[in-house]
C-alpha cells in the first residue's frame, strides 16, 4: 500500500471513497504523486473539503424527505413544495454555511422503506440516485443499511411511546390489594396457616415437659380460629395460664397490630391519591395482554417488527392476527379521536410527536372546561418508552455530501440546537401527567369491588358448607357412611345421653315493664284479698344494695333475684325463668 492509498484510508475512515479516488473534482491531474506524498492527512482532508464545498456552491441539491409532523413536513406555496420542521430547520443551516440551494421530492408513499418495501418509498429514492440528501429524522435500521448511508453524526435517540386513554381507576386491580406487595401477601398467607398448628405444637410440648395439669390443651381448631379471629380484630376465648403460652399469644397479637397498622395507612393513601398505575406501560403488557394498537405505516415500529433480526419481531404474531393496525393517515388528531378515544386502541408514536399532539388537544379540551382536569387530560402516556433507535439523516450510498455536513451537524446537536428545536412550541411543565395533583380523589364503586369479590366468595363457600351438611347428615340418616356396629354404638349413646340429661323446657324472659306491671296491679287490686296482696307486696321489696335500688323478687323456684331500677342497669338486665 503506497502513501497516497494510506492517506485516502484516513481521510475516509469506514466510508465508502472510490468516489473520491476516482473523482477529477478531488484530485486534478496537474497534482504529481509527489507532491501528494509530501502532504499532511490533514492537508489533504482540507484539500478534499475544500473541492467539496467549491463543487456545492451555488448548486440546487436535490432533497428528499417525509411528512413526520414536526420533524419534518411539506407544504404547498404558490405551487411550490416547501419544507418545514426541524430538519429543514437544519438544513437551512447547512444552505447559508455552504452556500446552496434545495429542491425538494416527496415519495409516492410517504414511508422510509426496506428490503421487503421498497416501491414508492424514501430509500428506492436515495439508492437510485433521484436524490442527494434525505432530510429527515430517519430511524438507523440494519436493513436499510444495504441501500443507503446514514450519516455518522446521529441527531438524537428516538423513543417510540404509547398514548392511551387514562384509566377510571389504577391498574394494579382493587386497592384492596395496594398496601402490600405480592410477596408481603405470600407471607401472610404462610403466616396464618403455620402460626395456629406452632401454637398447638408448643402448648402440647410444655403439657408434657411441664407436667401443668392446670393449663388447658387448646384443639387444633381453636389454636386455627384465634390465629384467624386475630388477624380480623376479633376477640378469643382462649385464655392460657403459662406463660410462655400467654407469650406466644401476645407476640402473634403485636405482629397483627403492627401489620394492620401499615396496611391502614398505606390503604388510606393510596385511595386517596390521584395518581393512576396505566394497564400497559411496555412490549411485555402488550404481548400478555394482547392489546392492540396503531402505528404509523412505513415508519421505524413496522419494520423493527417486521424485519428479521430486530428486537420487535416477537409482536408478528400479532400482526398476522389483525391486533396490530398501520396507519396511512397523517392527521394523528384523527387517530387519537377515533382509534384511541373511541376503540380504545393504544398508539404508538414518537415522543416529539406525542408531546406536540397531546399539547394540542390539552389547549383544545382547556376551551371546553377551565378547571376539571378530567375533561382537559383524557389521555395518558406511557413512561417506559416502546421502541428506541437512533435517527440521522441520509445519503445515496456513492455521495462524499457526509465529509462537509456531519462535522456542522456534530456541532449543532452537541450544542444541543436540534434538543432545543425538538422542544420548541412545548411548556416546561409535564403536560397532563399521570398524577394530577390537584385534582382531589373521590372513592368510586370500582375501589370497593374487591370487597364485592370477597363477600360473594363468603356467601359461596357457607353456601356449599350448608348443602354439604345436609348432604352428610342425610347419609348419615340413612346409614351410608357409617357401618352398622358403629351407628349401632351412636345410638346407645344417644339413649343414654337422653336418659341422664334433663332437658328443661326454657321460656323466653318477660318483659322488663310487666315487672312494674306486676307490682301496680297487685298493690291496687280490689277483687283479691288484702292478705295475699300483702305477701305479694312482701316479694317485691326495694332494697338498696352499694348504693343502687333493687326490687327483690322471689322466683318460682324460691331463689331471690335483684332487679335493677336505673336505666343503664336495667337496659342490661336479663331475666329467665325455668317451669
């Protein structure tokens, strides 16, 4: 390799230079191989720079581009074509620094095009020589690389997010279930089903290394049911005498209070917060949940799904089922108000893009109503993007037009010009964000349904505990499931138990008022005798006992009751009689 092929090597980098080798333009014949050699390389990458710009000068570059409102777009003035957006924002850069003129082409599809779309679109322009420059934020796709460059200088990395409609209520299902995680849940669970058979296990080893004859070995069932009754705020009957058994107890009672506690509160704050969790927030909730959605046709989403080898094509699938639509339309107004408003379909979109067309319909819907965001924020956006690629302009794949434009376009996106033109026409504030502070939550039916949920659960289950009692005691009625010898054996105890336990016929109490009833009739009776009035008044006597009144009453079987007087006592007294 010879001096002058080591300088072309350097001058070119990794781009293609047989244009530039082989190009009278660059190198004229007056120029001797010796004097080549004896340049610098950056000599003679001036010497090619410079050839350059005296061969764009004054020139009309032919420029293709796309209508991608508001990277970049072509309107019609007087019959002419002309550009607008913030790639002809750059590109007027470029006309004034070098001194050119532009013409523009629009391809007979509006789409960037690849391998397997190639007709009608952008790159079939490029590679076909028809133009010199495409002016647009072109998404750097591997297989457009085999029909165009990309210029080395990328403008910014391209985030693809999804608008949709804003949630009634948060995604993450009940607010029942907010306070905790999944995991916390699992260890709950795990807790009221070992926690009751520990207690039982513990209580049984200190009967038989204690010998206590005085505590009481608590059934499994009961040990279950407090462990339970605990968690639901709910008293026990239980009452153990060791105590380290009064322990136990009392460290399951402080964990269920604190736990409680944390779920109280967080449950309060997040039903009273305005801040919504959306139901798709990346590829995954789309794939799990089939959702459908809208992208633009032609664009970086279709063929990141559609080509071989990029990181979308796990959503085919859904192409060939029809879930996944790509849009001719330019108007994105259009396809928010009827796709994404009326079928609730997710769009995907660049962010420049989104930012400007939520902004838009925010300033529209403020005309409606001035003060209920509900109306003004419809929508909501995804925060984890769907899609990122990087964007640059292009080049036919023989052009040299890089060497002079990617260096003033490294200059303009480090200064952060093209970030600044991206944003311009866009409040700093987040617009319409998912947390709409100052709107107050208000509990809504969807908050409570998990309670629905859990009360339709509980009528089930007594429902087929019910039915299920029935059925076994009919079986056990007609002798089923029980041999003979054992149902005889239940019967003899039957007949026994019978025979030594009285059953007394239990009436319900009177009245409290017939009491007084009952001493004013017989003090003021007329038709018996005064006698037995007096020994009736004798067994109603007051009496005052701790200083509170008390009618003494002697009952039918000669036992004296107290019966209170005062109001709060006798809303409590509760009297039975037996015959």
């Amino acid at each position: 390799m010879d001096g002058i092929e080591i300088l072309f090597e350097n001058i070119c980098l990794n781009i293609t230079c047989d244009s530039v080798a082989n190009s009278d333009d660059y190198f004229p014949d007056t120029m001797s191989e010796s004097n080549m050699t004896e340049m610098t390389t950056s000599e003679v990458k001036e010497m090619v720079l410079d050839r350059l710009r005296n061969r764009i000068n004054g020139r009309t570059l032919r420029v293709v581009t796309l209508n991608d409102k508001p990277l970049s777009f072509v309107d019609t003035v007087n019959g002419s074509l002309v550009g607008t957006g913030v790639s002809f924002d750059l590109l007027e850069f470029l006309t004034e620094k070098f001194n050119f003129t532009y013409e523009l082409i629009v391809p007979d599809k509006n789409i960037v095009g690849s391998t397997q779309d190639f007709e009608g679109s952008l790159i079939e322009i490029l590679s076909e020589g028809k133009a010199d420059l495409a002016a647009a934020f072109l998404p750097i796709l591997s297989d457009a690389r085999e029909h165009i460059y990309y210029s080395k200088t990328t403008l910014d990395e391209g985030e693809w997010i999804m608008i949709m409609t804003r949630p009634a209520e948060s995604a993450t299902g009940s607010g029942l279930w907010a306070p905790f995680d999944l995991n916390v849940w699992i260890l709950i669970l795990l807790s009221l089903i070992c926690v009751g058979p520990i207690i039982y296990l513990l209580i049984i080893i200190r009967m038989k290394l204690t010998k206590d004859k005085d505590q009481q070995v608590y059934p499994l069932p009961h040990c279950i049911w407090f462990v339970y009754g605990a968690l639901m705020k709910q008293g026990s009957v239980l009452s153990p005498i060791g105590d380290s058994t009064r322990l136990l107890f009392a460290t399951w009672w402080i964990f269920i209070t604190i736990l409680t506690s944390f779920y109280t509160a967080n449950l309060t704050a997040f039903l009273t917060l305005s801040k919504f969790t959306l139901p798709i927030n990346n590829v995954g909730d789309i794939l799990k949940k089939q959702k459908n959605f809208i992208a633009n046709r032609g664009g970086a989403v279709e063929y990141a799904i559609k080509n071989n080898g990029e990181a979308l094509t796990q959503l085919s699938r859904m192409v060939e089922r029809n879930l996944v639509q790509f849009s001719d339309s330019l108007n994105d107004t259009q396809i928010l108000m009827q796709d994404v408003e009326r079928k609730n379909y997710l769009y995907v979109r660049d962010r420049p893009a989104i930012n400007h067309l939520i902004y838009s319909d925010y300033v529209y819907r403020k005309t409606i109503s001035l003060t209920d965001e509900k109306i003004q924020c419809p929508f909501a956006v995804a925060k984890t993007p769907f899609m990122k690629r990087k964007r640059a302009f292009a080049y036919p794949k023989n052009s040299s037009l890089h060497l002079l434009f990617d260096p003033v376009l490294l200059h303009l996106v480090e200064s952060g010009i093209v970030k600044y033109k991206l944003w311009q026409g866009l409040p700093n504030a987040e617009i319409c964000p998912s947390n709409l502070v100052s709107t107050e939550r208000q509990l809504r039916n969807g908050d409570l349904m998990m309670t629905y949920y859990i009360m339709i659960a509980g009528f089930c289950t007594s429902t087929v505990v019910f039915v299920s009692e029935l059925f076994f005691r009919y079986l056990n009625n007609r002798g089923i499931c029980m041999p003979k010898d054992g149902r005889e054996r239940l019967q003899r105890k039957l007949h026994v138990f019978k025979e030594n336990v009285k059953v007394d016929n239990v009436t319900p109490p009177p009245p409290y008022t017939t009491l007084f009833n009952r001493s004013r009739n017989i003090l003021g009776s007329i038709a018996e005798p005064k006698e037995f009035a007096a020994r009736e008044t004798n067994t109603l006597q007051r009496q005052n006992i701790n200083g509170r009144e008390y009618f003494v009453v002697k009952g039918n079987d000669g036992a004296s009751r107290l019966i209170p007087l005062r109001v709060p006592s006798a809303a409590l007294f509760q009297y039975s009689y037996t015959k």
